[in-house]
C-alpha cells in the first residue's frame, strides 16, 4: 500500500487508489463516523470532537464537546437522527448532539450516575447506546471466574 499505519492516527484509503492517507493533527482518535458530507472523531485524550472534509481530508472544524474524553462518534443525515452529530462523553455520563451546520454542541442529555457509554449509533428514530458499569473491567472479571 504504500505508507504503513501509524498507532493513534486516523487514516483513509482512497477506493481509486490503494494509498493509505493518514490525518494529522488529532489527538488519539477513538471513535469514528462518517456521514455524506464529513467524517466525525472523538479523542480519547481532549474534549474534541474533530470535523474532516473527506475529499480533502482535512480537518475543518474541531468542537470542544465536553469536560471530559468523548469516546464514540456517529452521525446521521436522515430525519430519524435529525442530522446531528451525537458523541459520548464517558466520564460526565452523556450524549452530546452537534448540529454540523454551526460545529457547536447544541444539547447535553444526562444518562444518570454510575453509568459509562461504552457505545453509540443512529439507527432508525432512535441514537442506540450500550452502556457500562464505570472502572469495571470485562478481562478481569473474565479471568476470576476462569480461575473460581
């Protein structure tokens, strides 16, 4: 292909070309959804949410969403998502809806205390959502019951 892939970085292959692209300037992506007309990151180190123009892949907008690391990203353009862009703030416990016309964080929605979003899609009149137990860690409890 080219280039080899860099850990922590947001890369693209182009479906002409097998050229592997990588995007600069996003702090340890996780998270990651495209709609018709941009590409959404979260970081897993700031409270950004990063906008990329595909075509050109470069970053075109960067929203601070949270006081917290948001973690998943998706969008929607059809009318059941309301074509927001919504991310998971996992440390506060909330949805965040970003309307992409102004870049800005529009709505907060509380999910409650002792709660973690783990992950977040648009899929008919709804944003779906699974949810964790905070500090809890499915290897180890996976090992302590192997071992029991």
């Amino acid at each position: 292909m080219g280039r080899e892939l860099r850990r922590r970085s947001v890369s693209a292959i182009r479906s002409g070309v097998p050229r592997l692209e990588t995007i600069k300037g996003i702090s340890r992506p996780f998270g990651i959804a495209a709609g018709q007309v941009a590409v959404w990151v979260g970081s897993n180190t700031d409270s950004t949410v990063t906008r990329i123009e595909p075509d050109t892949r470069r970053n075109i907008a960067e929203i601070m969403s949270g006081a917290s690391r948001p973690t998943r990203a998706a969008s929607s353009a059809s009318p059941t998502g309301a074509g927001f862009v919504w991310a998971l703030n996992r440390i506060a416990s909330e949805v965040v809806r970003i309307d992409p016309r102004t870049n800005d964080v529009v709505a907060r929605i509380p999910l409650g205390p002792g709660v973690e979003p783990r992950t977040l899609h648009v899929a008919g009149d709804a944003v779906w959502l699974s949810v964790g137990t905070p500090g809890f860690d499915a290897r180890r409890a996976g090992r302590r019951s192997e071992s029991g």
